[in-house]
C-alpha cells in the first residue's frame, strides 16, 4: 500500500484527489492551515507550507502516523488576481511563499527519507498558467513558471536515487 502525504487539502483539487485515493485503498494524510472537523475519510494534519518549522513537524506527524511517506503530492496554492501594477510586493511574495517555497519547503524535508528508502514519488501540482501567462493573473503564473522549472531540475537530480518526480 502507498502512503500518500498531500498538501492542501481543504479543498479543490487537493480535497478531490486526497478522496479519490482513499476511496481506492492508499492511506492518504491531508493538510489543511486550519483543522476542522471533517466527514472525508482520511486523515488531516495542520500544516502551513509557508513555516519550516510547521512543515517539519507535518513530515514528521505523517511519518508517524503512516510508517513512511511513499508519495508527497504539493498541492497547497493561493492565487491573486488582478492588474500587476495593483499588486503589491508583500502580496506577490506571500504568493510565492506558498505557491514556490512551500513546495521547496515540503520537498526538502522529505528528501532525507526518501533518498533513504531508495524510492519515492513527488507529485507538483502546476496549473496552466506554468505555461503562459495571461492578465491579471501575472504573480500567479510567475510562480507555476518557476514550479516547472524547478520540478524538471528536481526530476534530473533525483533520478538516481528512484525517485520520480512530475
């Protein structure tokens, strides 16, 4: 049986996936920032993806609860729209705290286990907006661009180790 970690599962694609993969047997471990009660059949962590030391006491949580964490699947994301010009430097950076470093965060602490084990699989959650960019949605595309290049570096790097990455 997989072991399945996701970020963000308070709702969307997060909540859906965290769902779908119970329904079909994996053990899955959500997050969410706030815990709430919750009817959804697997279990949640809080977790803020935008604190090292939340996103260490998250991995270290999972790997109790779970045994080991086969799959990390970084789903939590926020998006602000509106004109760049309108959006001010403190909201585009909390924008890539989330969207970019959350991700860095949350790879990073997991790597250890995973390089050790031999194996593993990290799922990034991108958007099309890591492709092209379209208005008013400027910071939001900017972090999935550097999504994407971060996870086709990672994918090279960790190939040896038997650790997929997409």
């Amino acid at each position: 049986m997989k072991n399945i970690l996701i970020s963000g599962t308070s709702s969307g694609i997060g909540a859906a996936i965290a769902s779908y993969l119970h329904e079909k047997g994996y053990q899955v471990i959500g997050t969410v920032r706030k815990p709430a009660a919750s009817n959804n059949g697997y279990q949640t962590i809080k977790l803020d993806v935008t604190d090292e030391v939340s996103v260490r006491a998250c991995i270290q949580r999972a790997t109790e609860m779970m045994g080991s964490i086969d799959v990390l699947v970084n789903n939590a994301g926020v998006g602000i729209s509106g004109p760049l010009e309108d959006t001010t430097i403190e909201e585009a950076k909390w924008q890539f705290e989330t969207n970019y470093f959350g991700v860095v965060r949350m790879t990073q602490a997991i790597l250890p286990q995973m390089r050790a084990t031999n194996k593993g699989m990290i799922l990034n959650i991108s958007s099309m907006l890591g492709l092209i960019g379209i208005p008013f949605q400027g910071h939001y595309a900017a972090t999935k661009f550097a999504l994407g290049g971060f996870t086709e570096s990672l994918r090279y790097e960790l190939a040896a180790y038997n650790i997929e990455v997409t």
